[in-house]
C-alpha cells in the first residue's frame, strides 16, 4: 500500500481495507506517537468540511507531522484563476501526501494521475469519500463485532450523498442486505446499485423510514444536501422528508445502533443523542485512528 492513492474505495481491495481497519486498532490505544515527526501533508479542502478536514490535522498533528494547505481556495491562487493541475503540481513539491476535499467530481482521480505524491479523496462532490467510508466500517465493527451479514438501512440523500455511494460499494464486500429510504427525488443511483446486483445481494427501496427501523442492525442516516441542489424550491419541499426520534427506536434489536456522517440538520433530533443507541459521535472520533492507519500505511510507515 505504500504511495497507493485512495480515490475510491475501489482502489483498496477489501483485504487492504481490513488492514487499514486492525491498524486503526493499534493507534486507538496510542494515538500520540512520532512517526510523522520528519513528514509534511498538505490540506487542500477547496470545499467547507468541518469533521474530514479536523480529523485528518488532529490525525497528523498527534504522530508528530507537520500540516500545510487551506481550508477555503478564496484565499489561494484559485481564486486568481490557477487550475487545479498547477495547484497540485506546485503543491506536491511542498509536501509528502496530499488530501484533498473538491466540488469537482473527478478533481481527485485527475489529482492523482499528475500528483508526484499520493492522493487522498476527502470528498470529490456527490462522488466518492473512501475515507468516511472507512471509519464508518470501523465504527460497524466496533458497534456489531463482525461486518458480515447485516441489515443496513441508509436513510435520506441517497442520490448525491456520497459517504453512501462509497459505503455501499464496500458493505457489497460483506454480504449486506441493504435496506434503501429516500424521497423519489433522491433515490441510489443506478450506477451505484449495479455493484448490489453484481454480488447477487438482496436490496429494498422505500420512502417510509419507520418500516425499515425493526429490521435494521444499523440505521445510517444523513442529510438532504442544500448544496446539491440547483432548485431552491425542490430541497425546501424534501429537507425535512425524514426526521428520527428516540421513541422511533425504543423497540429496536440488542445490536442496533444510529450512524451519521455529520453534520446533521433536522433529520435526528436531539432527544436521540442521549440514547444508547446512538454512535454518531463516537463514529466522528473513529476518524482520526483510521485516517492515522491510512496516512502511516501510505508513506510505508506502518
């Protein structure tokens, strides 16, 4: 895996993705160490991110590594008209790995083909986010003690959400049974649900969340994205299409467990936050020891 890019969650096979996940075991019990104490990673994120950006810097900061980039291309050269191509060009030369967050889908695979370093995709607009995709896997472990077998029911912006586009494609590794609610508008596209039917598993679409939550190991929500939308009008009527609360999930099995990429809207209510059942945060945690794996594994540190 060293300088392997990760542009897709398709770039590591499923093997790879395990060991990222036992790796990530290892810096949970030791976050802080000082392996990176002679590394620089550059932080592009040309598109607000609060969670992904933060984790990847407390990611590097805690093993000793330096960390250079920005967090809005208003205040780069982009905004002067530099092309990506001359950015990452002139960036790679400052840096040992590069991650980056574009609006662009595509911006991260092009990145990698003329990047003299590695790239990691920390979201390329609804495309992929292999990251989140990979503490979310290491979240279903904890949580469920296997990843095999499960119900997973993902709930809300399956269209352009692309922490599910990613997510999907890894659970096809594991024998899911996906349960799919969304609004009409907004259901998985077909160029993700292909890799469903390609492993022969079970899926189901609905628009009614509540018929999903007794059958669910694993209930992921997420957001309807405003930012995805060229109508106004169409996100005001579907953006609150869904909104759980803690008396939806008092009948729940043993195992089950709330996930969510963050940020949130409307679409949990606070009153879930408390709930046993709930792992959203302890989730977003869970990204700093993955990201720790998948950076140290990367430069052949680990």
């Amino acid at each position: 895996m060293k300088n392997k890019s990760l542009v897709s969650i398709n770039d590591y096979t499923k093997e790879e993705q395990l060991r990222i996940l036992e790796l990530a075991k290892e810096f949970e019990k030791q976050p802080v160490q000082t392996i990176l104490q002679d590394h620089v990673i550059a932080s592009l994120f040309f598109e607000p991110s609060t969670r992904t950006r933060l984790s990847f810097e407390s990611a590097v900061n805690r093993l000793g590594g330096k960390v250079v980039g920005f967090s809005e291309a208003s205040n780069t050269s982009v905004k002067k008209g530099e092309s990506l191509r001359d950015t990452i060009l002139t960036i790679a030369n400052y840096s040992d790995l590069i991650v980056m967050r574009n609006p662009i889908e595509g911006s991260a695979r092009f990145a990698s083909e003329i990047s003299s370093v590695p790239i990691i995709n920390a979201g390329d607009g609804a495309n992929q986010h292999p990251t989140q995709t990979l503490l979310d896997l290491y979240s279903i472990l904890k949580t469920q003690g296997t990843l095999d077998n499960l119900e997973v029911a993902m709930v809300g912006d399956l269209k352009y959400g692309r922490t599910i586009h990613s997510l999907v494609i890894a659970l096809c590794n594991f024998n899911t049974t996906f349960h799919l609610v969304s609004p009409v508008e907004l259901k998985l596209p077909s160029s993700v649900k292909m890799h469903i039917k390609e492993k022969q598993l079970a899926y189901h679409q609905y628009t009614d969340m509540e018929e999903v939550i007794p059958k669910a190991d694993l209930l992921y929500m997420t957001r309807i994205q405003r930012e995805r939308f060229s109508d106004p009008l169409e996100y005001e009527r579907i953006k609150n299409a869904y909104n759980l609360h803690r008396d939806m999930i008092g009948q729940t099995k043993e195992n089950f467990r709330v996930l969510h990429p963050l940020p949130r809207v409307s679409e949990i209510n606070i009153n879930v936050d408390d709930s046993p059942k709930a792992y959203y945060f302890e989730q977003a945690l869970n990204g700093v020891f993955v990201r720790q794996a998948l950076i140290a594994s990367i430069l052949g540190l680990k």
